[in-house]
C-alpha cells in the first residue's frame, strides 16, 4: 500500500481523517516486498478502514533503487511527515514493522518526533519483538509454520539480522524461549552479531540431527535471506552448514508473510490506540 503521493491539497483537506504511518526498513525485492511489508499495511488498513494508511522506507538505498529501477517513488520517514503535515493530518499512528527496536527503529521514531508540532498527537505501535506476549505469539507463528517440517529428525534454523545495539539480547531470549515452549529442535542465530552461525552448528550438533531447514527470522525475505542465508557464496549459511556435514533445505519465506506476524501488527496498532 503506498502513500498517495498524487493527492492535491485543497481547503477541504485542511482536516484529515487519522492516518496511520506504516514504516519499514524496504527491501528492493518487489515479490516479497508485497507477500510481507505490502501484506501487513494491507491488514492493518482492513482494520482500521477509516484511517488513510501510508508507507515510508527507512532504507534510503532501497529507495533508490526501486525510483531507478522501477520509477517508483517510496517516501523516506522525513518525506511522509512533510506530507502528512501538509495534507493536514493532525492525528497519527505510527506502527515500525522492524523486528526489534534497534538502531534503525529508534532513529525512525527520532525523526517522527521531530514533527510532533506539526500534529496534534501522535502514537507509536511497538516493533514486532517487544513483549513477552510478543514472543508467544512469535514462537506460536513459528511453530504452526513448521508444523509440516518438523519431523523429529530436523532442526528448525532461523537466521536473524543481529545488532550491536542492546536489543540484540531478543535473539539470545528467543532461543531460551523457545526450549521453555519445548521446541528444542528450533534454533535462532544471526547474520551480524550473536549467537553467530557458529553457535547455531553447535547447537544443531548438539541435539544429534542431521537434517536442518533454514528460514529467515526476518519480516522480509530480502538480500540478507537471498545472499547471506541461502546464496551461492562459500560463506552463505546454506554451504556452511553443508560444508559442515548437514542436509540442508531453505525456506525463503519473510515473516511478514504470515498471518500470525501480520495480526501481531495490527494488535500493535491497537495497543497504541488504546495506550498512547
């Protein structure tokens, strides 16, 4: 769902209805740019379908690509607010679809803050991984998506981003989570920070298994999943762990995708909503 970036300001626009901001890093793979960002702004509009619903991009390379490959023009945060402001908007609702609220989040709601004169109020929904409920629902969505996988005799592999910031504890949390739900075969790991793929190898020796399905643990299956997670390079998780003596299946599929993670979105609304 884009912002409508056509829209002409007239008197009557003077006073909109309350919009709802929906900001993601962006991904400049256009198929699961839809199945996952797309899909979740498509559930929160569905939700609330008095609100207007607009998109940003928090990823300004993203946002060039898409403008030079495709002539498709994304809002950058600082460019929703402009124009949100300009249209009149006084009542706003921002909900990140960032996974945890790290680096990228926090600059994202620091540059929505900078506007807060321009708006009577606004709220802000919470990234997907916040709560303990939060991780409920996660491992709930997870577990239901692997169902069809998990044979006893195979690892779920998930592979995160990571960060240097604080909140990379949420991956360490998760994997503790997940052995209390007794889904001891389900293993969280990360691209750039810790527990790195060396401790997932570990983990996944450890249980005696042979067989490993790798999944993203991202809202988008972007250039981390494609390249890092199951690319052709010597060093993507796929051929490590290969190379490492496993059997390995990919899953490319974004977390956004899933009807679980996208009504874990939209509660998200709702609970700003309810708790501004």
């Amino acid at each position: 769902m884009e912002s409508k970036n056509n829209h002409q300001t007239s008197v009557s626009d003077l006073t909109k209805p309350p919009a709802i901001l929906v900001v993601s890093f962006g991904t400049s793979y256009n198929k699961t740019r839809g199945e996952t960002i797309g899909a979740i702004e498509s559930a929160i509009a569905s939700a609330y379908p008095a609100r207007e619903v607009h998109r940003a991009f928090t990823s300004k390379t993203v946002i060039n690509i898409i403008a030079r490959r495709d002539g498709e023009k994304i809002d950058t945060v600082t460019e929703a607010m402009e124009r949100l402001a300009a249209w009149g908007t006084r009542e706003l609702t921002v909900q990140p679809t960032h996974f945890i609220s790290g680096f990228e989040y926090e600059g994202a709601i620091a540059a929505i803050k900078a506007y807060g004169k321009n708006f009577c109020s606004i709220k802000y929904g919470r990234p997907l991984l916040s709560s303990a409920g939060d991780y409920r629902d996660l491992i709930t969505a997870l577990a239901a998506e692997a169902k069809g996988f998990d044979d006893g005799d195979t690892a779920m592999v998930y592979m995160g981003h990571g960060t240097e910031h604080p909140a990379n504890a949420s991956y360490a949390r998760l994997n503790n989570e997940l052995q209390a739900a007794g889904l001891s075969r389900f293993v969280v790991g990360t691209v750039e920070a810790e527990p790195g793929l060396e401790d997932v190898i570990a983990s996944v020796k450890a249980l005696g298994l042979k067989r490993v399905l790798l999944s993203p643990l991202m809202v988008v299956a972007g250039d981390h999943a494609n390249n890092d997670m199951a690319g052709s390079g010597n060093d993507s998780w796929k051929n490590v762990l290969e190379a490492s003596g496993f059997n390995v299946a990919v899953k490319l599929r974004g977390l956004g995708e899933l009807p679980g993670i996208q009504a874990m979105f939209v509660r998200h609304v709702n609970e700003a909503e309810c708790n501004p």
